[in-house]
C-alpha cells in the first residue's frame, strides 16, 4: 500500500467525528516530512518464541477476602459520581499538539505536578466492537506512574470531568487481605472487553478487572482520608486518599524470565514498554506489544497476540503465544497500534528535557519488511497509541509536566470499516 498516498488525502476525507467537541486551537500542524523509501535490506525475524507468556499467580485468595470487606464499583458509576474533576483548555499550543487534534487539558494539578507522569492510552474503541460501555459512556482512559505506584484516569469526554483511580496489588498478611502500591513505570495500557492490560517492563503484563473496583468512599471499612496511607491499617482500608482502588487480578509473565533492566538485547524476553489493541485484524483482535531501545542497533522489537471476546488474552496451556513478531523500523519508539494493515509509531527524540517535540511515524509491513516510513513533527513527550475507530483518530498523551496534553489526531485509515 502506498503509505504517501493515503496520509496525503487522509485528513480533508473526515471532518470532526460525531459526538466529538470541537478541534482545539494548538500549534500550527507540520506537514509531513518526504517519505523514507523501504530499507532493501531485510531484517531477521525475531524468535517468536522469546515472546511466550504464561499467566501468573492467582489472586482469588485475598480478592474473596475484599470483597467481603469492600464495596464494587462499576465503571459506570464512578463516572458519574460526585467528585469528578474538571478538564481545562488551552494547553495544546503549549504542549506543540497538531492543530487538526481534539485535545482535553488537565486541571492545574495534574497540568503541572512532577509527581507523577501520564504515559499509558487507550479507550472504549478499544474495548468493545460498538464503542460504548452502558452508563459509562464513551471513555479513554489513562495511566500514569510515580515513584512508587500507578494511577488510571477514566476521562469522561462528554461530561468534559476525569477521575482517578489507584492500581494495588493485592495480598495476605498476618492472615488478613490487604494491598500494596505497584511500583511499575504502566508505559502503556489496553483495555479489551473487562480486561486492563498493563505494560510491566521487565514481567511482561498486569491484568486488571474493570468489574474489581473497589469505592472506599461508599465501604464501611474503607476511607478516603490520610494521602500517605496504603492497604489495611487496623480495621481500615486507605488508599492515598483515593476514593477507587483497583486490585491486579492476575498477569502474564516472560517464560523466559524478566527482561534486561536497561539495555536492549535484540532477543530473549520483551522489555514490554507500550501495548494497544487492533480490532481490524483479519481473523480476531490481537493484542499488540513492544519495547522502547534507546540505541540504533540492536533496535526494539514488536509482537501480538490473539485476543478472545470475552476471554482476553488467548492461552494454550496456561501459555500465551505470539502469533507475529518483527525489528520496528527506529529507535526510541515509545508507543505503537495497528489498523487495517497501517502502523503508527511515536518516535520521542527528547525523553528528558522536552525541549524538542516528538514525530508520529507511519508505514505498513507486508509481512517481510517495513514499507516506505512517513515522519510528521507532533506534540512533545507523544508516549502509548490507541485507534479510536469510530472517530478515525490516533490517541497519545503528551507526558511532561506544563507541555501536557490528552489528544487524538485525524487518521483515516484509522477507521471501523
């Protein structure tokens, strides 16, 4: 397929997709740099055995012990909540977003906070065929990490209000349910049916039930008081003053063992560093994965897996096989998603200071090989991807703080046809 071609007419065929607020005034769009041609050179295909996963320890034990002790929340509920906050306006042109983008802002807290950083996407299109989730609406959300622990924003687009969530690990001590934060950098989610998938770097992946949300506001035993407390004090649960925990409840970890903590090897378990989800593959969704190398050679891989209705992640034997795998075509790629054969990679060339912005990379592979690779200048610190079908957009987050930004740009072949 011609990549050029198609990139060229893609944004004059859609206007803004229905139930869409208006385009946000940003920094001026940067046409797309030439094409690069196709490498003739081929690059060896990744073992795709590097890419088994196998599911990890079971959590029922202290999730039961919870349960008697918590309240459920849906995700519908605690959208519509008291206690939302509000999303603000104005920080596209600050955070250098293309000016053909949606973009939701932060409040002033979160715009600007050190504390802790957004990096994961993914949305309702990711999760259900039909792009709805009942009185949930038509979410995205987003995960952010800190020093030691993992929030998930569920942002509520037509209410124009967010909320957080924590993400614990749920344990036994002394005989007694309880959960600990979880010290993960989350580079990137994927929401598929009831199932979170959360990028682990070194493990593989973390699961999360969107039916397991605990609302400690509403729990007898739970409490919303005490920022610095986590888990089970006496007979209280606390959360960082968050009124919603949300247990892991399971995972998928390397069969070969953790990944290198640092350097890319080019083979061996994955540095899981962002996930996304197709819905347009041919015969069934597939989950998709892939690590961030900092270095040209060796450069970071990509692999997917099947994904069920209803299931999730698809395992033979307690054992996840990757049905594809392939060297993405650069470096420092920190998020990745397919649709209808196109790929579109974020390329942040500053991971640090945020003083240059990021590019949006987009090709195909035809099984073989990357085709020609198309270069667009965007927003700084672009991190995870998501396809939002429905609105034929592209979804990232900008992460730095005063530069940051939750936007989806118009892609056509990002579509649900």
């Amino acid at each position: 397929m011609n990549i050029r071609r198609s990139l060229a007419v893609a944004a004059p065929l859609v206007a803004v997709a229905a139930g869409v607020p208006a385009v946000a005034a940003a920094a001026p769009w940067t046409a797309p740099e030439k094409a690069e041609p196709a490498s003739a050179a081929r690059a060896a295909a990744p073992n795709l055995g590097d890419f088994d996963l196998r599911a990890g320890s079971d959590r029922s034990t202290p999730l039961k012990a919870l349960d008697k002790k918590l309240d459920k929340s849906g995700v519908g509920a605690l959208l519509n909540a008291t206690g939302q906050r509000k999303l603000g306006g104005g920080c596209g042109r600050a955070a250098g977003v293309p000016s053909d983008s949606v973009v939701y802002c932060w409040n002033k807290e979160d715009a600007a906070t050190s504390k802790w950083i957004p990096q994961g996407v993914s949305s309702v299109s990711d999760a259900t065929a039909d792009e709805t989730w009942g009185k949930g609406g038509k979410p995205l959300l987003v995960a952010w990490y800190a020093k030691s622990g993992v929030r998930l924003t569920f942002v509520n687009p037509a209410k124009r209000t967010y909320r957080h969530v924590l993400l614990v690990y749920p344990t036994m001590k002394d005989g007694k349910a309880t959960y600990t934060d979880i010290g993960i950098h989350a580079g990137g989610i994927a929401w598929f049916g009831n199932k979170l998938y959360v990028a682990d770097t070194r493990a593989g992946l973390r699961e999360f039930d969107m039916t397991q949300i605990y609302d400690l506001g509403k729990s007898k035993a739970g409490t919303t008081k005490k920022k610095g407390w986590v888990g089970l004090h006496g007979k209280t649960y606390y959360g960082h003053g968050y009124r919603y925990v949300m247990p892991q409840t399971g995972s998928w970890q390397h069969v070969k063992g953790k990944a290198p903590l640092k350097d890319c090897k080019g083979s061996g378990s994955l540095r899981t560093s962002w996930v996304s989800v197709d819905r347009t593959a041919r015969q069934q969704p597939a989950l998709i994965a892939g690590e961030y190398c900092a270095t040209a050679s060796p450069k970071g891989r990509v692999a997917t897996w099947p994904l069920k209705v209803g299931t999730g992640l698809v395992g033979s034997g307690g054992v996840a096989h990757a049905t594809w795998a392939a060297t993405l075509p650069d470096k420092k790629i920190q998020g990745g998603v397919r649709s209808h054969g196109y790929w579109w990679f974020t390329h942040n060339v500053d991971t640090t200071t945020g003083a240059k912005r990021g590019q949006l990379l987009v090709t195909s592979h035809d099984g073989r090989k990357w085709g020609d690779v198309v270069r667009r200048t965007i927003s700084y610190g672009p991190e995870d991807l998501s396809c939002y079908r429905g609105q034929r957009r592209i979804w990232t987050v900008a992460e730095h703080a005063n530069k940051r930004a939750l936007w989806g740009t118009l892609e056509e072949p990002c579509n649900r046809m």
